[in-house]
C-alpha cells in the first residue's frame, strides 16, 4: 500500500519525524515500507483496504520508548493508533481509524509481570497473547483457568480493553481489569486506583481507587495508553459439567433466555452463557457450497433439512458449571429441572476434572485456540467477517424482538442467518455474524447496506452495539444521542484536556479531538 | 448434497488433525469415562490436546539464536500445529487434491520452497492474514523459511 500521509503533515515532516521515530526505538522497529502498511492493513476491510490505511508503524519495547514515541509524535503532528497485538479481526484489525496514522503496535510489550494463582491475578504487559499466558500457566503447572474468546489469537489486555468477551465466570473481560499503568497523550505516566500510591500491594486487587476511579476510562478509548495491567484470573475449578441442550426452533430461545436468566442472577449458573445459532455449528463442518449451491440465503426448508441431517438444533445452548462437585451436582439439578419444564429431552452430560486432558476447542475451559475463526471459510476465496452486535436486556420478549427484526432484515438482504446471543448478566450481547468474501464486490455492498440498516433499526427500537468495526464509529457513536449526544461531547472535552494535540487514535469509538475534528464522518464503510 | 457428504466423509475419516466438530465429539464423549474405555467405537476421533508452542527466549529478535523449527513453532503455531486453524484448512485443501491428510501439517510438505514461505507470510493467502515484521522479523521468518522450505 503506498504511503498515505496524516492530515497537515508535510512529507518533510513525516521524514524528519520516522527518522526520530528511528532513533527512539531502533530503525528496524519502524516499519513504512509498502509491505509493511498492507501488513497493518484491516484485512477483513468491508471496502478498500487503503480506506483505513496506516503510514506505516512503530513498535517500542519499553515504556520509556512509549513515552519517546508520544514524545515525536507531539512534536511533529504525527498521529499514532495504538494495537496492542493487532488482532482485533472483524473490527478493524490493525488499521487505524484516521487514514495515515502510524500504528503503534505494543506486540514486543509482552511481559508477565506477575503471575500468582493465591489471589487469582496477572500482571500484564498489552503484547501478552491469551496463548502466551496459557502456555505460561502450564509449564508453571498454576491452578489457573483463563477466560479465552473466540479467537485466542490475539492480546488478552487488548480484547479486555475493547470490552471483549470469554464463555467462564470471567467472561466479561473488562470487568477483570484492575489497576493500569497508562502513558498519556502528554507522555505523562500515571497509575489508576491503589497503583497512584508508590509500591502499593493490593493495586491489582482492590477495584477502586482514593477518590474517582478512572480505570475503564481507557476502555475503548483514546485518552491513553495501557503500558500494562492487573487482569484477575479464575482459581482452576475442582470439577466443571458441561450440560448440552440442542434447542429444536428457532423461536425457543425466547424460553430459553427467560430460564437462563433466573438461573444467572441467582448465582445457579456463573458463567457468561453462549447461545450460537445452528449456523455456528454447521460453519465447521465444510464450506457453504457443499450445503447450499447458489448465491441466495438458504431458505427455510433446506435449513430445516440441515438440522435434521446433521442432528442440530436451531440453537445449541453448552451451559458449563465450574466448581467443587457437590455444588456442581447440585447446581446441575435445578438447572435439568428449570430446563424439563420446555424440554423433554435431557441434556448430554460431559464432566471435567482436575487433572483430565483439554482438548485443543475447550474454549470453556480456558483453552486458547484460533479455530473459531475457521468460520470465515464457509463462505471460500479471501473470506472475512463483521459482527453486528446489539446490547438487549436478558428477557425472552427483548431476545425474541431483536431477533425477529434483524432475521427480516437479514433475509431482506438475502444473507444468511447466524446469531447468537451471550447471557452476561441482566443483558445479552447479541452478535449476528455477517461473513463476506473479499474479492467479491457485490458481497460487500450488500454487507454494508445490511450493517447500516442493521444500526439503524436497533437504535429505532431502543437497542445499541457495544463494539463496531471502524467504518461504522461514526455512526455508531451517532446513535448514542441522549440531550444532544452529550455524551460524545464530553468525552471530546476530556480527551481535548489529556492528549491537546490530539495524537492518540483520534476518532477511536467516535471521538474526535479538536485537531481532526476535520475528520469526522469521513473514510466511513 | 451427496457429494459434499461424500467429500465430508472422506476427510472425517481421514485423520485425527481433521476433527473439527469438536461438540459432536463432545456430545458423545463423557471425558471420564473415555479416559478409562477409550473413545466409542464408530464415532470421530477425539480431538487431539492443546499443542503448546516452543518456547524462544528474551534475546534480540533481529538476531535469532533459536532454531528455524523453534521458531515455526512459536510464531506460526498457533494455527499450524496439530489440530490448528491453519492446519484444518489445508488438511482439508491436502485431501481434496488427493494427498494424504499429514501434508494438511507444514512440517510434513516437501513441496513448500523458501521463497513461497516468505510470500504467503508478508502476503497472506485465503483465510492467512498477512504477518507484520512485529509477528515475525526478516531474520525470524528467513529462518522458518529455510526449515519448510524442502521443495525445490
């Protein structure tokens, strides 16, 4: 990709500044060849990749090579995009959102600082993947179980960070955030709750802080960067039971959310529940062509000839009780009895404990894998894929409404239909799976016509996404309008009053600082 | 349809590498009692147990001590090791050009050159993303390249 310069920033400039840049960190972590931008480019680009084309990127390792880093940055206007290892597939991967900015990718910031299986925590640095800290916990033999998402590819903080999210007790990621370290647009160096006092030991553990607690202010932001972080992890259960319930219809997850989350609240079941569409289990088990040969959505009866060939359900619900086994066993039957009451059928039992083997897809246990990702090739060619994922509270009347609107749009748009709903608490993250081929044109088109109509009827029908891919961030943020989008402007006003010249990720969720102000509404989907 | 069944059937068989459809073997299979009976007659093959990686230590990665083998290991191997993302996937094109299902393994092939395993990695193909030189460096990757690279 050729090089895309910054807003206001001279060639000369640019030269002068990748020189610095060079000099801080070494010439060979600076990397603005052609091939480097398309490396850094988002290669699931629902578009032009150069769309959201960096000028290259630079990789310091230590954070006083950050706060150099932040240092050039502000002296040349040279806006950065910070990655911690530049994962984040169907969200914009590496690519920043402002095209020319130079991505700084935190990749070699990959040190376990601390690893202790007494309290349950890490001390991480952003570079740290779920697979290097799931390799660390077995070669120390620790009673540990991580909380992985579907691709364990990618940083453990930069997933918590984006309000990523895992199928354990600790599935909701960021709220097992505790304690930052952040270098600020200014190059200050600050830590976030017990950690502003020098040489505090419950930094990592206590959630708050002496006086406001700042800590996911720099969650899905652009007001610093998280040089590392105090993450909890989950004590290794005793026993866990897998409970699977294959879902007949298509309209019985209105009970099934209306079971599940009594059971949730109650503390009966503590895990974030996953609830995927047959889809989800088709997608591994060969590409769309050999189960449905032409371009339309597959229709209804093909769909309902699948589920019977392949013994599917609409919806698989694989609930999973961590825990000692008497509590287990007995969290098991008020589970099977609230379950019997919409369900003959029993669910199939499969126990886990202590000391038996994992296998490479025991994602509910805590196991790392990139398999998930397979997905993509359901669709063949350069596939890639984009989540539309609105935010619904956990109840069979708001699960069943949003499903129903966006299976109609969906299939308005003749694409497939593939959703799944996570049970997290009182809400559901649901995710309607949008999958593409990149090299088919018109495939996009579609995609992008169908994602925009997508955000606009959840927000008409009173529903948001807690996470979007980079041409919508605009949009999105639109979306959120209460009294004037005062929301958006205050946080304009905070990231114009930490980072001046504005050259931390600017337009990252929506927010624009004053000097690209410019920028907003453009290099949209 | 009956072909893809056909073509799904056959690479079912074919290999444990190729077992993706980990809730079917779930659903059949209680751990502890596989543990002791072994996995039920008829049904896939278990999937394998997490691959873990080589472990490279701190030293300067424009530099690299450890082996081409070390290195494939650590940084392609969370998808090219047994069982992996990358594996499955060209285990299942392997089988559909007529080659056994070990060749759906890197360290299997003696077709990859050098010069094509520095390609695909800094250019990427089908479902394999393009690799930063913050992934992989220049050194790190001529390395790799050279263990793969048995073809000619």
């Amino acid at each position: 990709m050729k090089l895309t310069l910054p807003p206001g920033l001279s060639p000369q400039n640019f030269d002068a500044a990748v020189k610095a840049l060079q000099g801080a960190v070494g010439a060979d972590w600076v990397m603005t060849t052609d091939q480097d931008r398309d490396a850094y480019a988002d290669i699931y680009a629902p578009g032009p990749e150069t769309l959201w084309g960096s000028s290259g990127a630079v990789a310091p390792q230590s954070v006083e090579e950050i706060q150099a880093v932040v240092k050039i940055a502000n002296q040349y206007k040279l806006p950065l995009w910070t990655v911690a290892r530049g994962k984040n597939l169907g969200y914009g991967t590496a690519a920043p959102r402002m095209p020319g900015c130079m991505v700084l990718d935190l990749g070699r910031m990959n040190k376990i600082h601390e690893l202790d299986a007494t309290l349950g925590y890490a001390v991480l640095e952003p570079g740290v993947g779920f697979i290097d800290l799931y390799e660390e916990i077995q070669r120390r033999k620790l009673p540990l179980m991580m909380s992985v998402p579907g691709n364990g590819w990618g940083s453990v903080l930069g997933n918590a960070l984006d309000h990523g999210i895992g199928y354990t007790p600790y599935g909701l990621h960021a709220t097992k955030l505790c304690g930052m370290e952040v270098v600020l647009g200014t190059g200050d160096l600050v830590r976030t709750g017990l950690g502003a006092m020098e040489k505090n030991h419950a930094w990592n553990l206590f959630p708050f802080g002496y006086g406001p607690t700042w800590d996911l202010m720099f969650s899905q932001s652009n007001l610093g960067i998280v040089t590392k972080a105090g993450l909890w992890i989950m004590p290794e259960p005793e026993t866990s039971l897998e409970l699977v319930f294959d879902i007949p219809n298509a309209e019985d997850i209105g009970w099934v959310v209306d079971t599940l989350t009594p059971l949730k609240l109650r503390g009966v079941v503590d895990q974030s529940i996953f609830i995927p569409s047959w889809l989800g289990k088709m997608v591994i088990k060969g590409q769309r062509k050999d189960f449905w040969d032409k371009p339309s959505a597959i229709p209804d009866w093909r769909v309902a000839e699948l589920l019977k060939e392949h013994k599917l359900g609409y919806w698989q619900v694989a609930l999973r009780l961590y825990g000692d086994e008497n509590i287990v066993k007995a969290q098991a039957e008020v589970v099977k009895a609230a379950f019997k009451k919409n369900l003959a059928i029993p669910p199939i039992e499969n126990w886990w404990r202590q000391g038996d083997p994992t296998h490479v897809m025991d994602t509910t246990l805590g196991v790392p894998s990139a398999i998930p990702l397979q997905m993509g090739d359901w669709v063949g060619g350069r596939s890639a894929h984009m989540g539309f994922s609105p935010v619904v509270p956990a109840t069979g009347a708001h699960v069943l409404g949003q499903m129903k609107r966006s299976r109609k749009i969906i299939s308005d748009h003749d694409v497939d239909f593939y959703a799944s709903f996570t049970i997290g608490g009182r809400f559901c993250n649901n995710v309607n799976m949008l999958m593409y081929d990149r090299d088919k044109p018109e495939q996009i088109e579609t995609m992008k016509k169908l994602f925009d109509a997508l955000i606009v009827d959840a927000k008409a029908s009173g529903y948001g996404e807690y996470r979007t891919h980079l041409g919508w961030m605009d949009g999105v943020m639109d979306t959120y309008d209460f009294n004037d989008h005062a929301f958006r402007k205050m946080n304009e006003k905070v990231k114009d009053a930490l980072d001046p010249n504005g050259i931390l990720s600017p337009g990252k969720q929506g927010i624009w600082p004053t000097a690209y102000a410019g920028q907003r509404g453009k290099a949209l989907a | 349809m009956s072909r893809a069944r056909t073509l799904l059937g056959a690479v079912a068989l074919a290999t444990l590498a190729l077992s993706l459809s980990a809730c079917e073997v779930k659903n059949k299979t209680d751990n502890a009692a596989a543990n002791q009976a072994g996995p039920p007659a008829g049904g896939p093959p278990p999937l394998p147990p997490y691959q873990m990686r080589a472990q490279i230590g701190d030293g300067d990665r424009l530099k690299p001590s450890a082996t081409g083998e070390a290195l494939f290991s650590n940084h392609c191997g969370a998808c090219h090791l047994a069982a992996g993302m990358g594996t499955n996937l060209i285990t299942a094109q392997q089988v559909a050009a007529g080659q056994p299902p070990e060749k759906g393994l890197l360290v299997n092939r003696d077709d990859l050159t050098a010069d094509y395993v520095k390609a695909v990695v800094r250019n990427g193909k089908l479902a394999m993303p393009r690799q930063t030189r913050v992934d992989i460096t220049d050194a790190e990757l001529d390395k790799v390249a050279a263990f793969l690279g048995k073809g000619k």
